[in-house]
C-alpha cells in the first residue's frame, strides 16, 4: 500500500522512504520536484550518520 500521496500520510512516506532506501533512487509515480521527495533523498542517501564513521 502506497497511501494517498500527500506528505502528511504516514504510509506514503514510509513508503516513499523504503522505496528511496532500496532503490537509490525515487520511484517513477513519485513527484521529483515534490519537497518530501527531496527531503527524502537527502536524509536516505546523501546523510551520514556519526555510527558510518566509527
């Protein structure tokens, strides 16, 4: 289950976030200029964690 689409449904984020995680990249129904969208991409792929540098 996707959800609705809108930043504030839990499912579409989650969603969104796994997707991202796994995929390195947005999925193709995912709004790129969308701002979750690219809050997203950059906590899930371009963040470091203190934990990636011990």
């Amino acid at each position: 289950d996707i959800g609705s689409g809108y930043p504030s449904d839990v499912r579409s984020t989650t969603f969104l976030r796994e997707w991202i995680r796994k995929n390195k990249k947005a999925p193709p129904i995912a709004r790129k200029s969308w701002e979750t969208t690219k809050k997203i991409i950059r906590e899930e792929l371009y963040s470091k964690k203190i934990t990636d540098f011990v």
